[in-house]
C-alpha cells in the first residue's frame, strides 16, 4: 500500500508579475493490483494434420505452441519411442530404429532421406509450468510403383485358359495402375480383373503359338514403370533337336566318350538311354556309364552320357529316349573311332557371273578335328575336271573362277584332316554361268567367309591393306616424278648460265658434254666421243660445266697462211659424231695467209692430238698450219689449240 500526495498550482499576477503557487494535500489511499492470464501450450497446427514427402527426399516439420509462461519443452515420439533430441546440440537417447532418419530440435521434426517406411504418425508434447498438450501430425511418404507378388511361370494345355495374377504397391494409386502387355499378341484374346493393387490376366484358349512372355507393367506417374515377366508354356510332347554336329561322337580305346541328348517339349520330361536293344542303368555297370540331366529354359531340357574307359565293343549307335505326360520321341547318337571327315553335303550354289559361281556347303562329321575342302568342277558331259583347294581351314563358302560364260558346270567337294581324305560328295551341284558383258571384271578365286559368321572381318582387313598400301606406293611415285623433273629443270637452267670457251670457228651446237666418255675436253666439255677398244658408246650424254674454270679467251693471228685448204670432208668421213656437232657452214673455212716469218710469243703453246684420236694427226707448225691459233690465257694452265672436225678448239 503506498499513500499519494494532490499537488495543486495557480497563478498570482503581482506587479505586472505572473507567480505560480503550488499547493500539496494528502488524499486517501489508492491502491493498485495488475493480474495476467496464464496458459498451458496451445499449438497452432490443427491435430493429424498431413505433412506430404517425396521418397529420398527430406524435410522439417514445425510445431511451435504459444504458452504463458512462453518457457516451453517439447518432446517427440514415434510408435511410443521417444525420437532423437538435437537441441543445444546435445543429444539424449532415444529409439535405435528411428534415431537417424528422424530427429527433433524443440518444436522442429527433421526427417532426412525419407523412406516408405518412415510414412506414418508421429507425436509431438508440449510442456511449461502450467501444463502439458499434445498433438499428432501424419507424415505421407510418395513412392512410386512397385511389383509385389507375380505368378511366374503357367503350364497350360491345348484350348485351355491361362490366368496370371500381379500384385503391386504404391503411394499413391491411382486407377489402372497395373496393366499387361506383349509384343505382336493380339491382346484382344485376353481378359483382365483389375482390383486395388491387383490385376489378373486370362488368356483365352490358347494354343502352342501363345507360349511366350507376357509383361506386368505398374506405374502410378511417380518414377519410372515397374515391370516383371510372366511366362506362358503350352503342354507338347517332346520334340528331340539334335545337331548334326551331335549326331556322330569320336572317341578311342581306353578314352571317355559324351554323349549329348537336345529335346524340346513341356511339361518335364525324362531322358532314358540304350544299347544294342539294352536300357542302360538296368543291365549295364554303373562304373561304365553315367548320366546327368539339366533344364536349359522353359521348354528346353538336355541329358548328358558319359562311356568311360572305351573297349572295341563300346562303339556303335546309342538311342536316347525324351518323354513326358504327352508323349516321347528318339535319335540315334553313333559312337565310332576318329578317322578321316566324312564328305561335305548339302551343297548349294549361292551365285553366279560370266566366269565365276559362289559355292556353299555344311561340313560333314570330322571327328572333331579342324578339315579342309577341295572342290572338283567340270563342264557337264565332260570329263575333264578342275581342282581347287579351299583356304583357309574350315571355310565353307568360296567362289571358283576361270569359268567360261554361258556353260553349265558340276561341282562336287571333299574333305580331309591330319587323319586322312573322304570321298566326293555324292550330290553333283550344277550351275550355268551368265553370258559375258564388256567391261565385266573377272574375279579371283577367294573364300568368301564374309558371307558366313564366323570370319566375317577377314576379307575387310585385307582390303583396308591393300588400300592403304597402294597409296603409298603411288604417292611415293609421284614424288619420285616431280623430284626427277625438278633436277632436270636445275640442270638445264645452270647449264646454260655457265661460262663457255669462245671460238671463232665454232657455234654454240658444236659444245656437246660428257668429258669422261671423250678423249679431249674443252673447259669441261667433249667434242666427240672416243672408240672404248672395240666398241664405242654412240650416245652424246649431258654434262655440267665447271664454274670454277676461268674463262679462255683466243683469237686467230693474221700473217700465216696454209700450204693448202684443210679438206674437212675426208674427216666427217670416218666422223661418228652427231649431225649436232657438224656446223655445215665451217665445211669451208677460209683462213687470213700470214707471212710464215711471223714468230709465236713464249706463252703461246703448239700441240698435237694424240695417238688414238679420230682427229687429223699433224703438229702445227708455222711452215704447215692448216689452221693456227694464238691462245692467250690469264692465270689457268697453258692450253692447247687441236683442229677437229668442226674448227679449232681451245683445250
């Protein structure tokens, strides 16, 4: 209780003055109580509301409750179990199954990587110092379609019905979420009961051409289509399938031999074995045979007999026996020694052309041993056969050429392995070769194991080397070529850029090459070409001139004068030289007459040709000079002044 004082003010006006006066009286008590409501928690979500969650997928679901006092602990649980507390990042014990997916932080539900599982109610408690609420929410997990229950696998008869039943789950369903289906099959012969979850599948009447695979397919929209196979036998009786390959079995004395039985037929079936009219298992040792029997798929079913320890009594034909509810059937297995192949057969022709027929055949019994083929053809009515073997080993397609157009022709094959040769077929296969057309290329004899499946990358690898090597070559001869020009070209451009001696009484035709084939040279180029003991070469071959030769310079000295003309036309005579060589216009060369009293200086030089020259052999003197010339020379090495057939040359 507290007391409270009136204060009262007025104001005086005094002299002009304003004065304020406040006056202070004790009043009676008043007394003043505040009281505010409180509450227990009270959550703001409705009760089981639902809280929708994708499979794989996390989320966090808020329950705050408003209280007073507002201080308020929550606590969730699922099934009874208390979850994981996360808050203050200390963490209390709890459930094991729901310790790590689901976990709380006061009013906050933390689900991580939801599973179907997961999907259910949880609780949720809220407390302060007035009380305790509680609540629910619903956690919906969404998942796609999943196949639950299939009947796998109906055996049915001729004109009976089959029924299949699939179950399937899913969140959420929807309306034909399960449906059948089949590929090529008329659906249209079928019925269907659809329930929730369910679906039967009837199908009518069937026959052995409806065995097969029918799908159950389940979807509801979410994810992908869940689908599982269910399969459709129809009851026949058996059916014995045996390869050829099968039918004979090689073996030897003192070895072990497998026998092999193939049938079809449904429902199960059993496999019984005999010898010489004998059921073996009845008569005979267990030590001297076993048998074993395997399913392979819906229909197909396989026995197995092992002969142990061969003796010469063991070989011979061995009948195995499938049979069921519906009925039985038979093949004979011949047991017999290794030895040469057995012929080919079933030979067929597979094309033709103008000069060439495709063979085909199946290789007969070999003993397991890899064999080769030979194949005999002939113009029909002939009797003069061709042979030609196969290569490679095993090939059982090939392609004869070096025929002649428009002919008919018989073809017959054997074979042979490491053991020995059989005989010709007996079948004689004919084929007519087409007529010839032009430009019609002819081919050569190949297997064609591209045809077959067993070396079909063969005949394409060789062709991508052949390729590839032809190519080469040809690009390389290309080089070659345009090297080769291009050297020529060099040659000829220096040749003529070179420095050549200077005659008077010689053209530039007259300059011809190859020193080494020739007795004297002028600066590195031959006159003509010189007898090689008996024989000489006639050809007149290109040669380089040498840069490196300074030039020579001559001129002809006035003031001598021949005794008489130089008769040139006893020298082209015995003159192998080229026409090129032979300047028509010097037949006559008219030289100035000089006084023979004229001298020669110290460095001009007198030779002659020598002993085995073609060239006329005399020494130039003053008092004989059919032709004289006065060489002046620079730094080079004396030279000399010959008379040829052509002039005078500087060498």
């Amino acid at each position: 209780m507290k007391h409270y004082q009136l204060m009262q003010v007025s104001n005086v006006v005094e002299n002009s003055l304003i004065f304020s006066r406040a006056d202070f009286t004790i009043i009676q008590k008043v007394i003043i109580d505040f009281s505010l409501p409180t509450d227990k928690p009270e959550f703001l979500l409705t009760p089981a509301e639902r809280f929708d969650v994708l499979e794989s997928e996390s989320t966090v679901v808020n329950l705050t409750a408003k209280a007073n006092p507002p201080q308020v602990t929550y606590s969730w649980t699922r099934n009874g179990l208390p979850l994981l507390d996360m808050a203050d990042g200390s963490a209390r014990p709890s459930g094991v199954r729901y310790g790590h997916r689901a976990v709380y932080r006061g009013p906050l539900l933390e689900l991580t990587d939801v599973t179907r599982e997961d999907g259910g109610e949880y609780g949720c408690e809220a407390a302060n110092t007035e009380g305790v609420t509680w609540t629910t929410v619903n956690i919906n997990v969404i998942f796609p379609a999943r196949i639950t229950k299939l009947t796998r696998t109906v055996v049915a008869g001729s004109s009976e019905t089959a029924e299949f039943e699939c179950e399937a789950i899913a969140n959420p369903f929807v309306s034909r979420m399960i449906t059948w289906r089949r590929a090529g099959f008329d659906m249209s012969r079928t019925h269907e009961t659809v329930e929730k979850g369910k679906s039967t599948l009837s199908v009518l009447n069937v026959t052995r051409q409806d065995a097969g695979e029918f799908e159950c397919v389940a979807y509801n929209g979410i994810g992908t289509e869940a689908v599982q196979l269910a399969h459709l036998i129809v009851k026949f009786k058996p059916e014995v399938r045996l390869p050829h390959s099968f039918v004979d079995v090689a073996g030897e004395e003192g070895e072990a031999a497998r026998l092999v039985c193939l049938a079809e037929g449904a429902p199960a079936m059993n496999f019984v074995w005999s010898y010489n009219g004998g059921v073996i298992g009845d008569n005979f040792s267990s030590s001297k045979y076993a048998s074993q029997a395997a399913q392979l798929d819906d229909v197909t079913w396989e026995s197995v007999l092992f002969v142990k320890h061969l003796q010469a009594n063991d070989f011979g034909y061995y009948t195995c026996v499938a049979r069921n509810e519906l009925g039985h059937d038979h093949v004979k297995v011949k047991l017999r020694r290794r030895g040469p192949p057995d012929p080919p057969y079933n030979i067929r022709i597979v094309n033709t052309s103008s000069d060439s027929v495709v063979l085909s055949w199946t290789p007969g019994y070999s003993s397991g041993l890899p064999q080769q083929f030979r194949i005999r053809y002939q113009v029909f009515g002939s009797n003069d056969a061709k042979y030609t073997d196969v290569f490679p080993t095993n090939t059982t397609v090939f392609i004869v050429t070096g025929l002649e157009p428009e002919k008919e022709y018989t073809f017959s094959l054997s074979a042979r392995n490491m053991l020995g040769e059989s005989l010709y077929s007996k079948e004689n296969t004919r084929a007519i070769t087409q007529k010839w057309k032009p430009g019609q290329s002819t081919p050569t004899g190949a297997s064609l194991d591209a045809l077959s499946d067993n070396n079909a990358e063969l005949p394409r690898l060789l062709l991508v080397v052949v390729s590839v090597v032809g190519s080469l070559l040809l690009a390389l001869n290309i080089v070659l070529v345009i090297c080769f020009i291009k050297r020529r070209k060099n040659r000829h451009s220096h040749s003529r850029g070179s420095p050549k001696a200077l005659t008077q009484t010689t053209t530039p035709d007259s300059l011809m090459y190859t020193p080494s084939k020739y007795q004297q040279s002028i600066n590195g180029e031959a006159i003509c070409q010189v007898d090689d003991k008996d024989s000489y070469q006639e050809e007149i071959l290109m040669k380089e001139l040498f840069e490196a030769k300074k030039q020579v310079s001559e001129k002809c000295i006035p003031g001598y004068q021949t005794a008489k003309p130089y008769d040139l036309s006893q020298s082209r005579k015995k003159d192998n030289c080229p026409d090129i060589l032979k300047n028509r216009g010097m037949d006559h060369v008219s030289l100035q007459s000089v006084p023979l009293s004229t001298t020669l200086s110290s460095s001009d030089v007198i030779t002659t040709l020598s002993d085995d020259s073609r060239y006329s052999r005399r020494v130039l003197l003053p008092d004989d000079p059919a032709s004289l010339c006065h060489t002046r020379q620079t730094d080079s090495p004396p030279g000399s002044c010959v008379l040829g057939s052509v002039g005078s040359h500087l060498v």
